[in-house]
C-alpha cells in the first residue's frame, strides 16, 4: 500500500511540474519573439541604406527584383486550426528560413552588429520552440528543410539593400504570427 501512494504522490507531482514548465517555455517563447520585433527596426536601419526603402514601405515596386532575388516564403501560420505540432513546426522551419537568408545576407554587408544579434535571437527562439515540441510530443525523426542560396541572384549592392529589405520584412510578418501563434497555443493549453 506504502508503494501506491509514494507512486501516486510522484505521478501528482509530476503533472503538477509539467504545467508550470509548458507555461514557462511558452512565456519564454513569446518574450523572445516580442524582442525580435523591437529589434528589427535596428537591424533595419543599421544594414538598408538604400534610399526609399524604408520598413514600412511596400515592396510593390521591387517586384521585379524580387522575382529575380527568389526569397522563399515562410510557412503559414494564420489558421488557429493547425494543430500543436503542425504549428510548433512549422515555426522552427520559418525560423530557420529567415536564419539562413539573414545569415547569407549578413557576409555581403559591412555594417553586422545588430544583425548579428537579431540572428542570436532567432536561434534562441528556434530553442525555445524545439524544447517546446519536445515536451508536446516523444522525439520523432525531424526533417530539415532544404532553402536555396540566394549569393548567386545578389549581384550588385543594390540587390543585397533589397534582399535584406525584403528578409526584415518578412521576418517581422512571420515573427508577428509567430506571437499570435504561441499566444493561441498558452490560451489553448
């Protein structure tokens, strides 16, 4: 009997554990992605300066150099109806996209320091989020994404001002459904 309730009293203690744990990595999560957003103006202005491309302009008159540039697009994340895994997934594959563009960006600009520090933080996130797929399910065999090199379509300056552009404001959407994303995920949980 003796056995039962120490077996009882650590599978509570257990449960009790795991909550504030999943709470924990989900505040942590949002906190990260809350700082990218404040960081990527600086990055921003630190890496694009290229006249009229500001990070609220649009990107309607790029596109033909956008099409030229071949920037993938980043998962979607918009649908309250992908389920805990699908969307936990589909962050990491989003995060690592935006690490590597910046990351292959980042050897053709001079000015590197608070790209730098945005892409510390995209890996933290990355992290957070891979711990919180962990926690959600048992380990599975993850599939990593193959992203084409974009060095060979950057061919002046100016398509390096515009590929940056372009990849900030990207990142910013995604990092903005990334939030909404994890802030479903706590009020669902």
């Amino acid at each position: 009997m003796k056995f039962y309730l120490i077996l009882a009293a650590h599978c509570c203690l257990t449960l009790v554990d795991s909550a504030p744990l999943r709470t924990h990595q989900l505040t942590r999560a949002m906190s990260l992605a809350r700082k990218i957003l404040s960081e990527i103006p600086a990055a921003h202005d630190a890496c694009v300066k290229a006249t009229g491309l500001t990070l609220s302009s649009e990107a309607e008159h790029l596109e033909y150099v956008l099409s030229g540039i071949g920037i993938p697009a980043p998962p979607l994340l918009k649908s309250e109806h992908l389920s805990l895994d699908v969307s936990l997934s589909r962050i990491v594959d989003g995060l690592e996209l935006h690490h590597k563009l910046l990351q292959e960006i980042k050897e053709l600009l001079n000015s590197t320091e608070e790209l730098t520090l945005l892409l510390a933080d995209i890996t933290d996130l990355s992290a957070q989020v891979q711990k919180m797929q962990q926690l959600a399910q048992p380990a599975t065999e993850s599939q990593k994404t193959a992203f084409p090199a974009l060095s060979p379509q950057l061919n002046s300056d100016y398509h390096v001002q515009v590929a940056i552009h372009l990849s900030l404001q990207q990142l910013r959407s995604f990092t903005q459904d990334v939030f909404r994303s994890l802030r479903y995920i706590a009020v669902s949980n």
